[in-house]
C-alpha cells in the first residue's frame, strides 16, 4: 500500500500546475482517502517567528485547532522535541488537545527543511492503536517530499 502511494506523492509533488497549498491538499486528500485509519489528515506550520504552529491544508473534519502553542498537545510537544511522537490511545495522554471525541489515536512527524523543524504532518485515527513504523517510515518519507518544494 505505502510503496503505490509513495509514488502518487511523487507526482503530486512534481506536478508544475498546482502551488504548494493545492500540492498539500492533494497529499492530505490522497491520505485520508487511501488508507482507512486515517481519519484526519492536516499540515501544521511554525507561525513566523512566534512559538506557536499554523494550521495549513488538512483534510477531515474542520478544527477549531488552527493555532497551536509550542508544548501544547501532540503537536506543540513534535514542535519543541523535534521527534516523532506515535499516540496510541489519546486517552492515555495527560497533554492532549482533543480535537474530536472520536478520536483514538494520533501519530505527528516534525517536516525539516535544511535541518530545521519547520512545521509536522498530524494525523488522527478513529481506530485504537493503528499506527506501525510503517506508518512513520512513510510520513517521513511524505515529509521528505513536502521539503522539497518549501
């Protein structure tokens, strides 16, 4: 399943006739659509200079997430650590935003441009526990692309 999608985000990336937002619409569209326990899929960007994240182009359910502080949450914690952090069951967690009771499980890798965490990939699951290293290995990878073109 990752290797085909892989190469979709190839060509979503090379195609000159979208810009960088409709090119990660389209990845988070082909995430979400594609693999059954992806039940969100979104983009979170470092905010100029401020310590805090931006949401950029998702797909799923609208968030009332769209700034999210440094520390706070999955999301701040990936931008402050710069690792990425596998949240298996969101119940567990005691720094966890929630951004829909429906939610089980989250998985956020940090995107790095020249060395530098410049923003993460955030996905949410409704299905406990679904996330593997595949799944890390190929959001790095998607992550890997994204860079490529900021």
């Amino acid at each position: 399943m990752f290797d085909a999608l892989k190469q979709q985000i190839s060509t979503i990336i090379d195609d000159s006739n979208f810009n960088v937002n409709a090119k990660l619409q389209e990845i988070c569209n082909l995430l979400k659509d594609s693999i059954s326990y992806y039940d969100w899929v979104g983009f979170y960007f470092k905010n100029g200079n401020k310590n805090e994240l931006k949401l950029g182009p998702y797909a799923g359910e609208p968030t009332d997430h769209t700034i999210i502080p440094f520390g706070k949450g999955i999301c701040g914690q990936v931008a402050v650590s710069n690792q990425n952090f596998v949240v298996p069951d969101v119940a567990a967690q005691d720094n966890y935003i929630a951004c829909s009771i429906t939610v089980k499980a989250e998985i956020v890798v940090p995107l790095f441009v020249n060395g530098e965490n410049i923003g993460q990939i955030d996905i949410d699951s409704n299905t406990p526990d679904p996330f593997t290293t595949a799944d890390e290995r190929f959001l790095e990878f998607v992550n890997q692309k994204v860079a490529e073109i900021l």
